[in-house]
C-alpha cells in the first residue's frame, strides 16, 4: 500500500493533524429538526481535538432556526468558555428589520464577534432583496466576512443570486457555503471573476472527484474547509479533503492557511 | 499506516445515470484505489440493479469481476411471481454458485412490495440460506425494514445509505430487532458512531463507502477518527462484515 503523504497517513491511523486545522463553517446547539449527539461546546471540542481542528467557526442553530439574539448568546457563551477554540458569526435575520443592525452592533461591540452568517433559505428571503442591504453594509464598514448559505435552485440563494449579490456589495468578502450544493460547477465559473468570494466545502453528499475538480478549476487560494459540524460529522468532511487527490500543500492551503487569512484581516485571532 | 484494515460493505460499479464528476469504474482500478486506503476487500452492487432490471445487473456484475480478487457480488433480486425473476430456490444456487454473500433489494424502484404475500418466500429463501439482505434507506422505510427482521429473525439485514437525520427512528429499529445493521456510508451524523456503539455496540455497524461514486476517504475517516475504542473501530472496519459473511452457508 502507498500513502501519498503525511496527511493521510494521520488520518488513517485516527491521529490530529499537526497543523492547526480551521474549520469555517460549524454551528453550534440542539436541534428540534432532528437528533445530533452532543452538538454542544464540549461535544465539539472532543471531535476538534481527536482531528487536529484549532478553531471552528460557529453560529447557533437556535440563532438561524429561532430566535437570533438567544441563538448568538449561545454561540458567545460558548467561545468565553473555550477561549481561542470557537470564532462566533453574528446570525443576521433580515425578517426582523428593526432589529437586525442594533443585534450585529450587540454581537460586535458587546461580545467581539468578527464574522456574519446569513441563511437566505431558511429566512425566506432572496440575497438581493434591499433587506440584506443594511447587512451587507454593517459588514463592508466593519471588515467582516459574510458566511451565506449556498443551494442549488434555490430561489433565495442559487450562485446566480449569490453572484449577483457579491458584485453589487464588492467591499464584503463573502463565504458561499456548500459552495453552491450540486450547482458546483456554476459555483466555479460565476465566482472566477470575483475576487471577493470564496467557496466553502461543507457537503452531505461526498463525491469523489469534487475536491479535484474545483481545485483544478478555481484558484486554492480561495477554496476553503468547513464541516457543517454538529449537524454532519466532521472527521468525514475532513477526511474527504484528506484523501483528495490534491498535493498536501492544496489540503494545507484549504484546510487552514486560507481560512486563517480571512480571519486575520477580519481581526479573529486564530495564530498557531 | 493505521492499524485498521476495512472492508468495504458498499461499493457500487456501473455509470450511474447522472454522475457529478468522473471517477474510475473499472474494477480492478477501483481495488487498487482502496487498497490506498486499507481497505482489502468488498461487497461490490452494480448501478444497474437499481437503474434496470435485476438479472441485467447480476450478469453485468459478474462480467465486471471477473479476476478481481478481493471483491464479492451483491446480487440484486426481486420476487419471481411474473415470471421475469428465477424463483427463491434457483436464485439462492445461482448466487451460491457466482459466490454472492449477499442480495440488494429496491422495492422502491422496481415497484413491488415487502409485504409477505409478495416477498416473503423470496426473503425466507435467503433467510434459510444465511444469505445476506441488503436495502437502500431509499427504497425501504425503517418501519418496513422493522417489519422484515421480526418476520424473519434468522435473515441478516442491513440497511444501506442512512440518512443522517434518521437516529429518532433508527434507534427504536436497533432496539427491537437485533437483527439489523447499517453500513456507515452516508451516516455522517455529528457523533453519531460513538452514539451507536455506546448504546448497541459496535457490532450493529459495517463500514461502507459507497464509493467509487463517495471519495472513500470521508467513510474511513469517519471511522479512524470516531471517540471510541480501537478495538470497536476494528470491528466497524472490518471484523463485522467478516464475521457476518463467514456465517452465510456456501
């Protein structure tokens, strides 16, 4: 048997990677939808540890799916009690447009969140409609990455809406989560031109070949890894970058160096 | 290298009829390419099993293994009451003779029901035989997959392709009939192997990767990575199946 390098070597023996993995794309919190085993704090930290993951990325469940001001204080709670292991996004409802900038500005000044997550799906509501403006402009102003949920067909967030979006708000760097789903390859194309966007990995479907095909077509640079944990498993997003038939610079790049990049000028300390 | 050798509980050959991205379907390629990963062996379906007719994927099948070693057939099967399907006895000698441990059934697809005026003979020939029943989550709701094990609780039924949104009706299925597995493929639930080992155990889980259409690498992931013991990940990659397969009466 041949191993392509050290990276799937530790994976297959079940050991951390040795480089600080990022994980930019987790949540945080029960769910009433269905059942996830211990999607708390210290039921992420345990997977974080096994896999070598320094920091994940978190918005609460209850923040997306109910209410976003109870939802965010569970997402602040949980990066006061694990200092350096949890970098909180600010969910942003735009069905609550008397409220939604006055809870960014709370997150941001009162808890030192740095990072925004939008979820045009679930909140019924198109990424160009003038109710994400406000937004989008909250985050140019404070240097924030938007986190969007991306989806094939769909109405709120398909990659033509998101790149529509991401030209007319070019000053906000945006994270196409899922990357679009099974619209990929669209992903590719409608972000090349645009050097405010990157694409996030997360995906319950893991096809072989996805990694490839977007690391040959897309700029490493701006490809990076996020596990969607604790709904789906993280060390099966992980390792479906691992095994990718990519050189382990590309996995490093994707895995950590881009990510931490992002969260640097967005002002997350996220240094080894 | 690891200490955990896997056997593959779902390969799949054929092109699909939508594929998102190219991937090798040769067979021998696809061995070598588990090899990779530790993985020394497999239970191999072919996509025309759910996508035509049973008897065009069992022959396509065996064509398509032919000289590889390390994998054994999934024969797919249905009942023979139109006469378009061999009937149970012929079926299980058939499968006996191509060395296929296991059948796959997609009742969904091929449109006939799991009930036992339809399929019951069919399911108590392999029952008798220890051959294997294998059934995409798709094709089979929990509650039918319930109702199958109790009628036949000698036949080995594992469930393919979990959802990982299933645990609040997987459970209640584990505890009732003991009968049943998952392979791991697509059950990327949070925590959700520990949560299985530490209320079933270890042995109600196989490995599997649905590959080559699934980069394998996320299915051993799952399992090299998962917060139990070694011992239960042995087991899950590969000490399961084994042990099951041994079971089936040649």
């Amino acid at each position: 048997m041949t191993l392509d390098g050290p990276l799937e070597s530790s994976a297959l023996a079940g050991k951390p990677m040795e480089f600080g993995v990022i994980d930019i794309h987790a949540h945080i919190g029960a769910l009433g939808i269905f059942h996830a085993p211990r999607p708390d704090a210290a039921g992420m930290l345990d997977v974080m540890e096994r896999t070598g993951v320094k920091l994940a990325c978190i918005s609460a469940n209850d923040a997306i799916l109910a209410d976003m001001a109870i939802g965010n204080d569970l997402a602040a709670a949980a990066m006061r009690k694990y200092p350096g292991r949890f970098a909180p996004y600010a969910v942003a409802n735009p069905n609550h447009p008397a409220r939604v900038i006055g809870e960014l500005k709370r997150c941001f000044d009162e808890h030192g969140f740095r990072m925004i997550k939008i979820h045009p799906s679930v909140h019924c509501t198109r990424l160009t409609d003038p109710a994400y403006d406000a937004v989008f402009d909250f985050a140019a102003r404070r240097g924030a990455p938007v986190l969007t949920h991306t989806w094939q067909g769909d109405e709120h967030c398909g990659i033509d809406i998101a790149a529509e979006t991401a030209q007319r708000h070019a000053g906000v760097s945006f994270l196409w989560g899922h990357s679009g789903g099974g619209e990929v390859r669209r992903a590719l194309e409608a972000a090349a031109g645009l050097a405010n966007v990157y694409l996030e990995l997360a995906a319950s479907q893991v096809w072989s070949g996805r990694i490839e095909t977007m690391t040959g077509n897309f700029p490493v640079e701006r490809i990076v890894w996020g596990s969607d944990f604790p709904f789906i498993s993280l060390p099966q997003q992980l390792g479906q970058v691992v095994f990718a038939r990519i050189s382990d610079e590309a996995k490093r790049m994707i895995l950590s160096d881009n990510a931490q990049r992002i969260l640097t000028a967005a002002g997350v300390p996220c240094s080894d | 290298m690891g200490g955990f050798e896997f056997f593959d509980f779902n390969i799949c050959l054929g092109m699909p009829r939508i594929p998102m991205y190219h991937f090798e379907q040769d067979a021998s390629v696809v061995e070598a390419q588990l090899a990779r990963l530790n993985i020394t062996g497999g239970l191999v379906r072919h996509t025309l099993g759910e996508e035509s007719h049973p008897s065009q994927a069992n022959r396509h099948l065996t064509r398509a293994l032919d000289g590889v070693e390390r994998f054994r057939p999934v024969w797919a099967v249905m009942p023979h009451w139109t006469g378009e399907f061999p009937a149970p006895a012929r079926v299980v000698a058939e499968m006996k003779s191509a060395g296929a441990p296991a059948a796959v059934i997609y009742p969904e697809t091929h449109g006939f029901s799991i009930s036992s005026f339809a399929t019951g003979a069919l399911l108590e020939a392999l029952e008798e035989a220890g051959i294997v029943l294998m059934a995409p989550q798709s094709q089979v709701s929990l509650e039918a997959i319930t109702k199958i094990a109790r009628a036949h609780p000698a036949l080995h039924v594992v469930l393919m392709e979990v959802g990982y949104r299933k645990a609040r009706d997987l459970y209640p299925l584990f505890e009732q009939c003991a009968n049943v597995r998952i392979e791991t493929s697509t059950y990327m639930l949070h925590n959700g192997i520990e949560e299985i080992c530490h209320f079933f155990g270890a042995e109600r889980l196989l490995f599997g990767s649905r590959c080559p259409l699934y980069n394998p690498g996320a299915a051993v992931a799952g399992v090299t990575y998962a917060g139990i013991g070694d011992e239960e990940k042995r087991l899950i990659a590969g000490k399961n199946a084994v042990g099951l397969l041994e079971g089936v009466r040649r």
